[in-house]
C-alpha cells in the first residue's frame, strides 16, 4: 500500500489550512477547511475510497498546523 502525498497546502491569514490537495494511489482529494457552528471542520471531494486513504494525510496537515503555533 503505498501512503498518501500532500500536493499542496493553502494557509489562511491565521496560519490555519484553508484548502490542500492529496494524492492517493485511487486519485486526487480536494480538502477544504470551514467553520461551522465554531468547530473547524474538513470537507473532502474524491471518490471513496481515496478519501478513505488521505484521511491519515489530512491529519498530518493538521498536527503540523497547529505545532506552527
């Protein structure tokens, strides 16, 4: 199984992800980062089972997000 690549990674003014690309080896995911209802949450677009394999690489762009701080 090979591991999901961080392709891009798109900061806001607060230094918070605001969208990134993923590659996995079942294509592209596209994430995306909002507030809702005061929470931060993350919303993908791919098919599922690539979503399924970059979860672990959206993690890591959140770990590295907040050890910026």
């Amino acid at each position: 199984m090979s591991c999901p690549r961080i392709r891009s990674v798109h900061l806001n003014r607060w230094e918070r992800p605001s969208r990134a690309t993923v590659w996995t080896k079942y294509g592209m995911v596209k994430v995306v980062w909002k507030d809702v209802a005061g929470e931060r949450c993350w919303f993908s677009s791919g098919t599922g089972d690539a979503k399924q394999e970059a979860v672990p690489a959206i993690e890591h762009i959140e770990e590295m997000c907040m050890t910026m701080h």
